[in-house]
C-alpha cells in the first residue's frame, strides 16, 4: 500500500472531507457540523487519511465519562479496501487509549457488511439493533468493544497493528 498519513482534521480540511462525505454517503454531515465537532477538542477527536496530499479518509470519536462513540469512519470509493479504514481505526482506538477511554461504541448500517467486518476485527461485537435508526428506514446494529484497557485488548490491538505495518 501506499504510505497513508494519518492526522488530526483541522478546518483546513474540512472542504475536502465535505467532498468525500458527499461521495460516500447518502445524506452527508454538513461542513458547519463538522466545524462545531472541531471546536470541542477535548470530548472530540477527527483524523483525516491523506495519500501523499489526497485525502483518502477520515475518522471521528466523541469522548464521555470514559466511553466513546465512533462518530463517522468513511473511506473515499478509490481507497476502500487498501486499509485507510483499519489505520483510522486504529489510530482513533490508540488515541481512545490515550485519553483513558474503557469503552468504544458505534451504529452501522445492517447492510454494510464491509464496515461491520471491519469493526469485529478491531474486537467490536453486536450488541443489539437500533431499528430505523437511519432516515431511509434502514435498522443499524449497535456494536461495542470489550475493556480497551486490558491486557487482552492491547494484546490484539499490538497483533492488527504489527499486520498494517507490514501492508
């Protein structure tokens, strides 16, 4: 794979993952939205995937009482499946361990298989559904992670790290 950077979003970079989010999903967030997401670091953090200087994705976290909730994860179409998704992902759940994060949760549509999979790999299991949860009717799945804190997770979280630095 192609060195992908991984790095915190700034407002500098919010036109560009307008863009991807308008490619990637059916009703994206608004730039003011993320803009407001930006301007509370402390309970928020955002990385942008760039390729040399395109942007190839971008993650978000929302940071409460020792839990936190993958907010977005999107992978611009020409860079799905070359690993931009596992490096967001691991970089938003070693940033999560960082700030004394336990737990992570998040929503996925039902439909998308390839963002589930991806997320069980990182050690996200079902928990439930959330039904139309999305405004197209569609149900989204309610995943959760074990203690990020234990020896086990970090253990694995070590192991999916090792096998990314080898792509």
């Amino acid at each position: 794979m192609t060195r992908v950077q991984i790095l915190l979003m700034t407002p500098e970079d919010l036109d560009e993952v307008h863009a991807v989010e308008g490619r990637v999903y059916t009703q994206p967030w608004s730039v003011n939205l993320f803009r407001g997401e930006l301007m509370m670091p402390d309970k928020r953090v955002y990385l942008v995937a760039r390729v040399q200087e395109e942007l190839a994705g971008y993650a978000g976290l929302m940071i409460v009482d020792g839990e936190a909730h993958v907010t977005t994860l999107a992978v611009d179409k020409p860079w799905q499946r070359q690993g931009v998704g596992s490096l967001l992902a691991l970089r938003l759940i070693e940033l999560a361990m960082l700030k004394r994060v336990h737990w992570l949760t998040l929503e996925v549509r039902e439909s998308n298989v390839a963002a589930r999979g991806l997320y069980e790999r990182f050690g996200f299991n079902k928990i439930g559904l959330r039904p139309k949860y999305y405004s197209d009717g569609e149900d989204a799945v309610i995943m959760w992670t074990n203690d990020i804190q234990s020896p086990e997770y970090k253990g694995m979280l070590a192991e999916k790290k090792a096998e990314l630095e080898k792509c």
